[in-house]
C-alpha cells in the first residue's frame, strides 16, 4: 500500500539510458494475451493501494498494483461499483493490468467498457517522464485523450502509475432470467430487447439456453420480468461471475475464439462449439475449422477474431491495416522512442 | 489575405474542384471569418467546399505538398475558436457531408457523414425507436464532425456520457492523405484506441469524413423536478445526496439567481425568480423505475431544505421547465451587448467556493456574471456580461475568464469540460499541464502531423508560449497584460 512512482520512473530511466527493454508486470493474470514477452521485469506491485475516493463525486482513484477485488469490495462498501466489472482471472488481477488489457465484463454493451470509464491516469512514458492526463472530474477535453489510449495498449505506451475511474452506484436489484432458445432466437431477442428500455445488463447463450440479467430498481425488474416472460434463474451471482472470469466448463486452456462483432449478427456457419455474450457482440468458439476462414467470415461481417490460449501467437490479434499499423509505429515512438515498454505485447514489431 | 487565381494552390485545386466550391473572394469567405467566439476573427486564404472522400483526399495532398495550413469547419458553433481560420490556410468545410448513409435498427447503429447536424440523427432514428444521446444545446445547428472533434456533451451525458461513448467507428484522412479505418462495427477492434484519440482532437490530427454513432432506445418516459433553494451549498449538498442515494437522473441541472431572472424574463418559464438556485432533475427509463425513483429524489430535495419542488404534470410542462434553461444563453445576452461562455469542470464538492471565487472576481473586474451548470457532473458554464464597445471590455473578460479556468484547475478540475481548448484556452493549458505532458502532446500530434499543418495555432500551447506566460507570472503575479497581443 504504498507510492512506488519514483522508483519506478527511475527504473524506466535508466532502461531509456541504457536502452533496455521492460516487461511490466502485475499478477501476470493477462500475460496469455501478450504476443510476446521481453525484457527485466518491472513489477507494478508495490505501487498499490487506493489514492482518493469519493462516494458522492462518483470518483475513485487507484494505484496500478491494486487488485480489482480489493476496489470492487471498498466500492460496495457504499453500494458503488466499477460498472464494467472486468474479468479477475485469478482473484489477484491489477487495475494497471485491467486498463493495459481492455477487457470488460458481461455487462459491457449495457455499461460500457473500462474505456468509457477511465477518466483520468498518471503514468510513465519510455523517457521515465511522469505525467497526468484527464483528471478526477467526469468531463474534461483539455488536451488529447491520453488516458483512454492507455486502455488496450497492453503497456507499449506507457507505465500506467494511477487511473481515476466513474464509478456507479450498484443497482437496488439484479435477476436472472432462463429462456430456452437456439442461437438465433437468442440473439434476435436480445437485440429486440436492446432496442427497446429493457434494463438489460447481461445477456449470453449457451447449450440451448439464453441467460439475460436484468437489473435496476426494484420495480423496473419486476416490471420487465412481467413482460418478458423466461424463467428465474437462482444462481444468479455465480452464472455471471464464472461467464466473467472464464471459470465456467466452456472455457479451458487450449485454446478458444474470441469473435467481437456487431451483436446482431446472425449465426455464422461455423461447425464447434459456441458461447455467446455480451448480447451476441463477443462470441467465444472452439473449432477446429481452418484459422482463416474464421478470422475471414468474422472480418466480412465488420468484426475481429482473436485465438486465445492457443499455441501460434500470431492468431492472437488479426493484423492491422497496413496504413493503420504505421500510425500505429508512429505512436509508439511519440511515447516510448527508445522501445524499452513491452515491446512485441501487441504484434512482432510493437 | 484572400489568395489569387494564379497561384499555385488554387491551380492545383481547380483541376479536380469546380470553381463553385472554391470560395476565393472576400465576399463568400466572410461568413467563414469567425465560428461562435466571434470575438476572434480572422479571413482564410481560401474555403473549400467537397463533396466526397476523395475530394478531400486530394485537396489534403495539394495543400500537404505546397506546405498550406488546413483548418477543418463543420458548423461553426465551436465556443472556443476551433473553426477559426489561419491567415495563409484553407478553410476546410465538410458542409457538403450532410448525408445519413445507413441506419441499422437491429445493431443499433447509424453511419453518417461528418457534416450531418446532431439532432437529425435522432430525427432520422426516431422510426426505429432510437436516438443518439449525446444532446449539446447546439444540436438544431451543430455537426456531427465537430461533435466528434471536440468530444461534445449536452445535458443529458451524465447518465448517457459524452461524444466518446457514443461512437463506434471513423473514417479519417490524415493530413497526407491516408485513409484510416478507426474502431469497428463491433464494440472493440484490434490495436490503439484511436477512436479515444480522434475523439476531442480538435481537427489537429484528420479530417474525419464518416461516422458511426450508437442509437439507443428512447425512453418509455421522461419526468422532470424543479426544486429551490435558498442557499448554492443546499443545492450542492442536494445534488451529492441524489447520487448517494444510488441515482444517476438523465439530467441534473443547476442555475444562479441572476440566470433564474435572466430566463424567466425571457421564456416565462414560471421560475422561482426569489431562489438563489433551481436546480432541474430529470428522470428517465421504463415507467416503474421513473416512479420509484421520482419519490427518491423528492425526499432528498426536501430533505436537504429546497423551499420549494415542483413536479411537471406532463410532457407539455416538462418541456417548459426546461425551456428556460435551454434558452438560458440567449436570455443571460440580453442582459448585455456580449457575454462570454466559460467551460470549466470541478469536483462538485467545491461548487460553493468556486462560486464565491467567481463573484469575488466579478467585482473585482466589475463585470456581472450568471451561472448556469452542469451540475450532475460538475461542469460549471459561467457567462460574463461585458461590452465590447467599451475599450478593454473585452480583454477584461477574457482575464476574468482566464481566472476562473485558473480557479477550476486550483480545485482538481479542468479548463475545459466540452467546449475545447481551441485558441481561447490556449494558455490556461499552461496552467494545466506540466512541460512534459505538453511534450508528450506534441510528440502525438508529430505521429499524425509531422509539418504541423492540421489546425495550428490550436489546442496546444507551444512550450517557448508557456514559457514566457510563466516568467510573466513570476514578474508580475498574474497572467499578462490585456494589451499584449495574445495571438
Ligand atoms: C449556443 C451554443 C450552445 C452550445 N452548447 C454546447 C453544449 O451543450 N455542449 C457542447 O459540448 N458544446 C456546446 N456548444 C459548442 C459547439 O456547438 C460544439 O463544440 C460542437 O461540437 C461544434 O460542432 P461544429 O459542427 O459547429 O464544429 P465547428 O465549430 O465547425 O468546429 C469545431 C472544431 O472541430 C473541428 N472539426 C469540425 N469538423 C471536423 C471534421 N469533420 N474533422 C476534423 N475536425 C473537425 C474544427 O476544426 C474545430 O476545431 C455550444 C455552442 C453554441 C453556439
């Protein structure tokens, strides 16, 4: 529970200086979405602990080497959450880790990604600079959007030191509901619902079931089960939970899609097994069709695919165009000239 | 300076443009002289006028070639010079863009193109059952583009968030004429978050000439409270309290006296005009959770001392309520020949000590001042009355402004909530940011914009400008003198 900042800038200096590369690390919990991994280590444990919270602003601030339980547990303290709920993985994953990858959880298209609720960071460039973008408050456009760049960017721009996040206020009620669909009855539900001001908060299929989260105020969920129909489904908690942090039988370490598309896209004839979240938009797929035709059929439908846990790195991510990979270069040069931060998190030459 | 006939940018241009849609003379080019800080004015060297992707593309080339400034225009209501032109640049408007290209009612989605004003894509969404959220008080004239370039808000983005969150895909040309895909149809994409980056970049990194927006479902209902109070910290501790009880309303709204008077005597909205503040709450959703959280919020109001809550009965007085504080600009102009808008964004926590900040600085500057804010997230909007008839009236304002901004920063928060640093803020970025995050932003905009021709003069102060603020600040104790040219 203490500020490293100073420590960690020095480290980053004198790697700038001697133009070595850094591995940042937390618990290592996202490490298997890294293409690759390089370099001293530069553990972001140390640095951990809660800046500065404030219930009524809607604002918490959070040291890169805190675990995401710990946050989400002082929030529900007054009834507050990180609305996006990201994935823990192992219960130890780090806010720094959880911003560095991006990902959300199952209530996502609903609430947003951890993008939308990054207000402001402090981090550390490839020169050991320190500096803060964005701030405590909900709306700033001072300057450019440094702090969300940060989202995703697996640590190749910078050493993320402090991240200020929105954070909400825990709906009064939250249910399951169970429905009996196929894949496409499901999806073309849920998107029907989405349309419409269902309180939709979690939606995903699986095995012939359609599981959908409602949750709001008291009356609003009685109200839309009332409407919709489908089955109460009791383990609530644990179906979401297990969705979230890839626990549940699905899920398995060798190796599975990831397909990000819009959500109402139909079923897409691929022989395997599927699971759908986020309402159809991140559907997870073990098949053993050949790579390119998955990764091809999901980019002809506006979306990407990404190969996790599985043993050639280079299906990981689906390349960038050409054009978009050389700003791409370019950015990383604004930020980290020397090339010591993470390099080949992303892609072999980034 | 309006350019010649026979130079070399305007040959090259007119090979691929027709004469029509390259302004040149000084008649056509002076509705392009300003955008909504009419305080700035400046005549470019010439307005361009596509109509397609690759227009653009090829116009971005010539003036990349020949080392021409480009300045890209929407609608002009930037409150922050953004839009203003350089004198040896292109104006660059992307007007001609005003199509809606496809709106897909099952994803949720519109594609559009830059030029299309904000509140014609919820036109275009209402038969779907759709709108797009974010709602500046510019919507009937505002574009889209420029929505997106200044990362716009309105009142409503609270609950629903700003342009940022409600986008998912661009189409961009950079300076040189690259065509990037930015985003995706799907909710991520591989690589940067580039679509974080474009959003609110102030036309300094590509024209951006497509746009896919997230539709949301309207609302089954919409109710508003109107509550007085005879106190600005009773009011404050009211708007901490709703979010405590665990309600984000769709709207928060906060107005000061003067702004109450200003927009009763102009709408006749029936405002309390004896409150200090009003604030306005709005509630939206399904019908039971508007019920059950309308009885919430009124027992908050009451319990923090409003001396008086109005319900509106339907949707006819709803809009009432709100009409005055929608025309709450116009209404505070009547007050004096020119008023000044200013964006500074606090922690709500500090509303009261700012607020005496401001008048404290009012009287010293004698110039009046009304309030009005975004009070759900902190983003206060104060309007200083002034004369620019008066010599050194407006320079007067200015330094107040400068001063509030410097206040707002002083508190943790910032100079610009939504409007943009453009030329206005330019220097309270100094006050702001650090040497090195300048730095850094100089560093991005060298990633896109190597020859710095995107905009310039914008958004980001050059260190040697911050430099000499900053010895001015030692020499004197304040920023420097009106009279210095700041520009
Ligand atoms: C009465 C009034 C009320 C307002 N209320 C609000 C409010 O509630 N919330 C709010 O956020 N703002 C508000 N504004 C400010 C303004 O309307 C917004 O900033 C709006 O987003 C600007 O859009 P525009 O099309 O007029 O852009 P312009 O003024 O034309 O341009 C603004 C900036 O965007 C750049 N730009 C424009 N189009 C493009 C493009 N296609 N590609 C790249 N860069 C581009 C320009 O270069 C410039 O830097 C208000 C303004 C007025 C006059």
């Amino acid at each position: 529970m203490s500020d490293d900042s100073q420590q960690l800038a020095q480290q980053v200096r004198d790697a700038f200086e001697k133009k070595t590369p850094l591995s940042i690390q937390g618990t290592q919990s996202r490490s298997f979405l890294r293409y690759s991994e390089h370099g001293n280590k530069l553990s972001t444990l140390e640095h951990s602990g809660i800046v500065a919270y404030e219930p009524t602003e809607l604002v918490i601030t959070v040291r890169a080497g805190t675990s995401i339980a710990s946050v989400q547990d002082t929030l529900a303290e007054h009834k507050q959450s990180l609305a996006f709920d990201p994935p823990r993985f192992a219960q130890s994953g780090t806010i720094g880790g959880t911003v560095a990858s991006g990902l959300s959880g199952p209530s996502r298209p609903w609430m947003g990604a951890v993008r939308d609720h990054v207000l402001g960071t402090r981090i550390i460039n490839g020169k050991g600079d320190i500096m803060s973008f964005g701030g405590q408050v909900m709306k700033n456009v001072a300057g450019y959007d440094v702090s969300r760049l940060m989202c995703g960017a697996f640590g190749t721009l910078g050493v993320i030191l402090d991240v200020s996040f929105k954070v909400l206020p825990i709906p009064e009620s939250s249910s399951t509901l169970v429905f009996e669909y196929d894949a496409q009855n499901a999806i073309d539900h849920v998107n029907e619902w989405s349309a419409q001001t269902v309180p939709l908060n979690g939606a995903c299929w699986s095995a012939g079931k359609l599981y959908i989260r409602l949750s709001g105020t008291d009356a609003g969920v009685k109200t839309a089960i009332n409407t919709i129909g489908g089955d109460v489904y009791t383990d609530n908690d644990l179906l979401w939970d297990e969705l979230r942090d890839q626990k549940n039988s699905f899920f398995n370490n060798a190796g599975y899609w990831r397909l990000s598309l819009p959500p109402a896209t139909p079923v897409l004839s691929i022989e395997g097994e599927w699971l759908l979240d986020w309402g159809g938009a991140q559907r997870w797929l073990k098949s053993s069709e050949h790579p390119d035709k998955i990764r091809q059929m999901t980019v002809e439908r506006g979306g990407h695919a990404e190969h996790w846990h599985g043993k050639d790195k280079n299906l990981l991510r689906m390349p960038l165009d050409s054009i978009v990979h050389r700003y791409h270069k370019n950015l990383k040069d604004a930020f980290d000239p020397a090339h010591i931060l993470n390099n080949h998190a992303l892609y072999s030459d980034l | 300076m309006p350019i010649s006939q026979s130079s070399q940018l305007y040959k090259q241009l007119v090979q691929q443009l027709p004469a029509e849609r390259l302004l040149v003379s000084s008649e056509s080019l002076a509705p392009y002289e300003c955008d909504g800080l009419s305080a700035y004015r400046q005549l470019p060297l010439m307005v361009v006028l596509p109509v397609d992707i690759e227009e653009v593309q090829y116009i971005l080339k010539v003036c990349f070639s020949l080392d021409v400034p480009v300045v890209a225009r929407g609608a002009g209501t930037s409150l922050s010079g953004g839009a203003l032109p350089v004198e040896t640049g292109v104006v660059l408007s992307l007007a001609k863009f005003n199509e809606i290209l496809s709106i897909d009612g099952h994803n949720r989605t519109a594609r559009v193109q830059p030029g299309v004003r904000n509140l014609a894509i919820s036109e275009a969404a209402k038969p779907y059952g759709l709108y797009y959220a974010p709602d500046p008080s510019s919507q009937i004239a505002c574009s889209i583009g420029g929505n997106v370039a200044e990362n716009a808000g309105g009142v409503h983005c609270l609950k629903y968030g700003l342009t940022v969150h409600n986008i998912l895909e661009l189409k961009l040309l950079t300076i040189e004429g690259d065509l990037l895909t930015i985003g995706s149809q799907a909710l991520d994409s591989p690589g940067y978050d580039l679509l974080a980056l474009m959003t609110g970049s102030e036309g300094m990194l590509g024209i951006i000439t497509e746009i896919t927006v997230k539709l949301l479902p309207i609302p089954d209902t919409a109710r508003v409270l109107l509550a007085a109070f005879d106190d600005i910290e009773k009011a404050g501790n009211a708007v901490a309290n709703i979010i405590a009880a665990g309600i984000i309303p769709a709207g928060l709204e906060m107005m000061d006296n003067p702004s109450i008077c200003a927009a009763e005597d102009f709408i006749h909205a029936g405002y309390p005009t004896d409150a200090t503040a009003i604030l306005l709450c709005e509630l939206d959703g399904t019908e039971s959770d508007v019920s059950s959280q309308l009885i919430t919020v009124k027992q908050v109001l009451e319990h923090n001392g409003a001396t008086e809550i109005r319900i509106a009965e339907d949707e006819a007085q709803r809009l009432i309520f709100w009409a005055g504080r929608k025309s709450a600009f116009p209404a505070v102009g009547r007050l004096a020949p020119d008023y000044y808008c200013m964006d500074g964004t606090i922690p709500r926590k500090h509303l009261g000590t700012v607020l005496k900040r401001i008048n404290e600085l009012s009287l010293e500057h004698g110039l009046k001042v009304a309030n009005v804010f975004h009070a759900g997230d902190g983003n206060l909007h104060p309007l200083i009355l002034y004369d620019a008839n008066n010599p050194g009236e407006l320079e007067n304002a200015e330094h107040f402004g400068g001063k509030i901004l410097e206040h707002c920063v002083e508190v943790g928060g910032s100079i610009t909530g939504e409007h943009g640093v453009g030329v206005e803020k330019i220097d309270q970025m100094c006050v702001q940011f650090q040497t090195q995050e300048l730095e850094q932003f100089h560093a991005i905009k060298h990633a896109f914009d190597p020859a710095g021709l995107l905009n310039p003069g914008k958004a980001v102060p050059e260190l040697h400008r911050c430099a000499e603020l900053g010895a001015m600040h030692v020499h004197h104790g304040q920023l420097p003198h009106p009279e210095l040219e700041r520009f």
